[in-house]
C-alpha cells in the first residue's frame, strides 16, 4: 500500500517523496514509541526488565552462576557480541556446580517475543505455555529484556483500574 | 521515483523535519502509529486531503508491513 500511496503523492506533485516500506509492524518490532489506542504501554516492550543477566557462548558456568545469584535473579540470556540471542540458561543449568562453558549448558533458540506485543496476548501465552516469563527480542535478535508474567498482569490490572 | 527507505532512515529524516503519513485506514491509524503521524487513507489521497502536508519538507508514506 506505501509504494502506491508514495507514487500517488509524487502524483500530486509532492517532491520529496520516501516510502517507509517495512511500515509500523517494523517499528513497533524494534521497540520503538507507538502512539494511537494501543499505545507502547500497552505493549510488552514497555515493561520488559532490561536488568535480566546475560553472558557469552564462550563464559564458563562457575562465574555466570555467581554473577546471576548476585544480581537476584534465576535465568540468564546468551548473547554473542552483537546481543543476539543464541541460548538461555535457566534453573537447572545455573544450580548444577560444574564448570563447563554456557555453550554447553544453555538451552539454544529459546522462543521470543517482539516488543510491540500487547500485554494481554503475551500473558495468554505465558499461561498456555506454563511460563513465568518471556525474553523480549527486537526484530534483528538483539535481546531487549525479559517480560515477568506478574509484570504484565500486574501492568494490566492497573491499566484496567486506571 | 519515491525513495525506499529503512527505519533507521525514517528516524534520521522525521528528525531533520520530515512529515509522516500513515495511508492506513483510520480505524488502524487510530489503533497505533508511529508518533507525529498524521493520516490520510490511501483512498482519500487527492489535492484536498494533502493540503495540511507541507510540500517544502520531506514526507514518508508508510502502512502496515510490505503489502
């Protein structure tokens, strides 16, 4: 529809013409502001925790434990250099006690959700799934947060109190 | 031609001044856009509708996805 619709304006003598092709699914997937009705508070992105730990495919299990047990929390994402998401490690991998590399213990591919999913949906797959939370991804991988279930229902209690 | 753009683009120019115009239904507009956009369907596009559009500055037309 943009191609046609920037065609139609170049049409109308308009000049400086660009057609923003990806459109606002793709916007809305790297995290970026959305106004209108379902606006970003509505979304995942906005409540995402941001703080959730991360390491690399080549860190050895030993540290990557200690750090995660001091940052309070039990999950922690696999980045490569670029913050992709390539693994998780979750309960079972961070409480055994030996030394391997992450590579060797996370789980890869983990599913993920984009930023611009609505709350209430993301809370409707957490339960269907029997998950607590979510690793929130742009669209080019690069991990952006986790989403905590009692986040989102707690966000969505509020905003339907509000 | 119009100029295909990406969305590191759309930030570079809506920042250098460049309007945006979401050519969705309004109900859709209305739903979600980007911020700043105003909207004006693609079917209402005519000589009227595109008045409030500045013709000395950029404008980047977008809808939904590659459709």
């Amino acid at each position: 529809m943009s191609p046609r619709a920037a065609s139609r304006l170049e049409s109308l003598g308009f000049e400086q013409v660009y057609d923003y092709v990806a459109g606002k699914a793709d916007w809305g997937s790297f995290g970026l502001p959305i106004e209108g009705q379902r606006p970003s508070s509505t979304r995942v992105g906005a409540h995402a925790r941001a703080d959730v730990p991360a390491c690399g495919p080549h860190d050895r299990m030993l540290e990557v434990r200690e750090r995660v047990r001091a940052a309070g929390w039990d999950t922690c994402f696999v980045t490569n250099e670029e913050g992709i998401v390539l693994g998780r490690l979750g309960r079972a991998a961070l409480a055994g006690d030996d030394d391997v590399s992450v590579e060797e213990a996370m789980t890869p591919g983990p599913s993920t959700i984009r930023p611009s999913l609505e709350l209430e949906k993301a809370v409707e797959r957490m339960h269907a799934q029997k998950l607590t939370s979510l690793p929130v991804t742009r669209s080019d991988g690069v991990l952006l947060g986790v989403i905590r279930r009692e986040d989102a229902e707690q966000a969505l209690e509020l905003s339907a109190t509000a | 031609m119009p100029t295909p753009i990406e969305r590191d683009d759309v930030q570079r120019l809506v920042a250098e001044g460049a309007q945006l115009v979401e050519v969705l239904p309004e109900a859709e507009y209305e739903d979600e856009h980007l911020p700043g956009a105003i909207n004006i369907p693609l079917k209402r596009l005519d000589h009227e509708t595109t008045r409030q559009i500045d013709r000395d500055r950029p404008v980047i037309a977008y809808c939904y996805d590659y459709q």
